[in-house]
C-alpha cells in the first residue's frame, strides 16, 4: 500500500528544527510509543550541490540558490515533504492496521 501523506500526518506527535536538522517523533496512540527520525534540513530531492567554481565566479547566485530553495517540512498537497522522508527512515517500525485504518507501531 503507498504512503498517504494524511496518514504520516496523523502520527505526527512533535516536529523540532534547527539549522541543519529537522526531528520528526511519530507516537503511535494506540501503543502510545514514539519513533523519532532526523533527517537533513534540505530539499526532499537530496542535497544543493554547489561547486567550487560557481562559489568563486557566482557568489550571491550560489548564496541565494542555497538559502532560497523552498523546502516544505510538511502539507497535504505535497508528496515529496521533509516529514515523508523521515518516515520512510523509520517505517520499519510501523505497520499498517486495516482495523483502525492507521498505522500502528510493531
């Protein structure tokens, strides 16, 4: 079954972000037990690369190319999210129920 975004939502306990960092705790109510996944504060589709070169020849481009990518932590209108990449880290520790339609802890 593929992952619904409302889904992942749902066991959405806690999220903290830091500069480099974003700390996604998914808590499963019906065990009450939270998994807790870090991941990079970048784009979904993998880091900014930035050279060398462009740096030394292009330096506000490359700053605002850096600072200024949006990055969406979480949204319902949105598939690829910082929060669905947390949850793909520790999915393992959940299951889905077809009981309480939800995914509960293992």
């Amino acid at each position: 079954m593929p992952t619904m975004h409302s889904d992942v939502i749902s066991l959405l306990d806690f999220v903290q972000i830091d500069r480099f960092y974003v700390s996604c705790h998914f808590k499963c109510s019906i065990k009450n037990k939270t998994v807790i996944s870090t991941v990079p504060f970048e784009p979904y589709q993998g880091k900014i690369i930035i050279t060398w070169q462009e740096m030394l020849f292009h330096p506000i481009e490359s700053y605002n190319r850096y600072y200024h990518t949006p990055i969406t932590i979480y949204g319902n209108d949105c598939h690829e999210t910082i929060v669905l990449k947390a949850f793909e880290n520790v999915s393992k520790h959940f299951k889905w129920n077809s009981e309480y339609k939800k995914y509960i802890h293992n």
